[in-house]
C-alpha cells in the first residue's frame, strides 16, 4: 500500500476519490495469467537511485533483469568485527525511497544504544535499508505505478529459475537483490549472523514478509501496516500459503513457515490492512509459526480489534470511504511509541539461543 510525499489530506482525498469511483478489481485487460508463483514479475518504469543522507551508498549492483541496484547503510561507531551486531533490513513503503527510514521513522534514533543483542556489550545494531524499483503495482491509484517491491511474483527460491509446467520461472529480482546486499554486509565480519532481521512499512512490510518465510537465515519478522502478501485485494493472483508441496496454482511452498513474526496495524487502516493482518497471522499460525501483533488506535494507542467502520472483509480491499480517509491518514504514520517493542522482539528472537557455557567455564 502507498506512501507519498504529499500532505496527508491530498493523498486521504485522492483516494477518498479513488475508492467511491473505482472497483476493487483489476480490469479484464490488465488481468494477468496466473502462475505457480502468482502474477508475472512486475514491469520495470525506471531505476532509481537513494541519497542515503547521513549514512554510506552502496551500489551498483545489476540484477539478473540487468537494473542497477542500490542500498543505503547506516552503522553506528561501535560497529567492528570483534563485536559484531545485529542487521536490521529495512523495506521501504510503496512511493517512497529508501531514504523514508531516516525523513518518516526513528529507527535510526536506537542505531547506536538499543539493545538488540541482548549483550549489553554490543549496544546498537546496523541498518541496511535497499531502494526498490520503479514498477507496476497490482494496487489501485494512485499506487498502480511507483516505487516499491514486487510482492506479487512470489518466486523466492536463491538457487535461481524453478521449472514447472516446462517453464521456467527466474528469483523475483527485489529477493535476489536483497540477498545481495545482505551477504555483502555479512562479509565486512561487523554482523552477527545470528541475529539478522528484516522489517518494513507497507507494500515494504508485504515484501519483509515474503522474504523472511522464504529464508531460513533471517531470525525474525517485524513490520508495520502491512497488506496480506498472499491475498489483499485487488491481488489478481491470490495463493494461499502452505509448508508442504502445492496442490496447485492457488497454493504457495514456503520454505521457512515458522518464522517468529510481530506486526503493528492500525484498527483503521487503508485497503482494510487491520482484518487483513488477521488473516495472514490465521494461515500462519496454522503453518505452525510464531505469531504476535499490535493493533494501534488513531492516537497510536493498543486497542483490541480492528475498527468494524473501517471495513471487515479478511481480503481487504479499498471501497471503504472511512478507511481511505482516515486509513490513510494513520497508515502514512510509522508507529514511534511501537518502534522500541519492535526492536525488543528482535533481541527476544535469535536465530538460535545462545548456548550456555559448559561446565567450571565462565
């Protein structure tokens, strides 16, 4: 779902416009054919290129489609080989760039004090924030064109092209190009490799999603607003998730389903994020994952459910004129008084726990 630079009342009227005008469905001539892997990769507008302030440009790398790719990196003085610290991968909301993590969150406030090791001798963490493409979405306006990731084409495996069907289908290009980055930060030994996590905002939180149930290296899940990876309308291909080979096209493999995952939604959100959430933490837990979630209220407050106004449909959609309205303007706040219990979740979620010393050692 969108994030733009423009004023929370503009972009709350455009698509207030937008949801009393439009279908939640895509048009028959913009359906896609349905794959094993949802919709076919998404078209490619334009590259773009963050500015990365206060932190170190990393990049180009071409991906497999030949687009040359970047990633912004923030470390904080302590960072060094001989304490290494925890990798926080931040995806950033659809229509915006990677530089959203320092203009709209304060992630970077706890760069260098929190506690995400759970060693009070390794304060901070590092934070690598990658920069999406500009491409097609499978939202509507304004958000069917922009920056963003591809959670639509859902083909994550690393070895590289699967075939099925005597097809073959190539890595969706936004997963190989964070492993890209992710391995090359690996290599300067500043990372505890036991501790990687990814988080995300919106169509960023979908795409955190989707790439931490396909890897088996990243310790946990944490993200804000996010749509249903597998199914938020006007998704033309929704799959349902599962852990064991697919009865067909309508089912997903995934191939680290019981990954610890921790999401905060607003009650009322754009698209009917909050039932949609829901959904997504139902089809996970019965994959035998580990599950939590905080559902926010308009002042950023715990509130038990989602606001019925806002609509109730577990497959979301944008037809609601409360949740456009005053959806939008919740959903383009990161969630500040939340970011340190993202954070906590993280340090609570390692890879693997730490292995007490054996016996008469220290």
């Amino acid at each position: 779902m969108g994030f733009s630079r423009a004023s929370i009342t503009t972009l709350a009227v455009a698509v207030l416009l937008v949801a009393l005008t439009a279908r939640a469905s895509i048009a028959d001539t913009d359906k896609p054919v349905c794959g094993p892997f949802g919709t076919p990769p998404a078209k490619l507008i334009g590259n773009v290129v963050p500015t990365c302030t206060d932190g170190t440009t990393i990049g180009p790398w071409n991906d497999a489609d030949g687009t040359a790719r970047y990633t912004c990196l923030y470390q904080p003085p302590a960072a060094a080989p001989s304490k290494p610290l925890p990798l926080i991968v931040y995806l950033h909301p659809s229509l915006a760039n990677a530089d959203s993590v320092r203009r709209y969150t304060n992630l970077l406030d706890f760069l260098k004090t929190a506690n995400v090791s759970d060693d009070p001798a390794r304060p901070g963490f590092i934070l690598l924030a990658p920069q999406g493409r500009n491409t097609t979405h499978y939202y509507l306006a304004p958000d069917r064109s922009g920056t963003g990731w591809d959670n639509w084409y859902r083909q994550f495996d690393p070895a590289g092209p699967i075939e099925a069907a005597g097809k073959l289908y190539p890595e969706n290009v936004d997963a190989a190009t964070i492993d890209h980055f992710i391995a090359a930060v690996e290599a300067t030994g500043r990372v505890d490799r036991n501790r990687v996590y990814v988080t995300g905002w919106s169509n960023g939180g979908a795409m955190a999603y989707l790439y931490g149930l396909n890897r088996p290296g990243i310790a946990a899940v944490g993200v804000y607003s996010a749509p249903n990876p597998f199914r938020s309308r006007p998704d033309p291909c929704p799959q349902d998730p599962v852990a064991g080979a697919p009865a067909d096209y309508r089912q997903l493999k995934l191939s680290n389903p019981k990954i610890p995952s921790y999401q905060v939604h607003n009650s009322c959100d754009i698209g009917g994020i909050c039932p949609n959430a829901l959904l997504l933490e139902k089809q996970l837990a019965g994959l035998g994952g580990s599950v939590s979630d905080t559902i926010i209220d308009r002042n950023q407050r715990a509130t038990p459910a989602c606001s019925a106004i806002c609509g109730s449909d577990p497959d979301g959609g944008v037809s609601n004129p409360f949740a456009a309205m005053f959806g939008t303007a919740h959903h383009l706040r990161w969630p500040r008084p939340w970011t340190a219990a993202i954070l906590d979740f993280f340090r609570r979620h390692p890879l693997k726990p730490a292995r007490a010393p054996a016996a008469g050692k220290k």
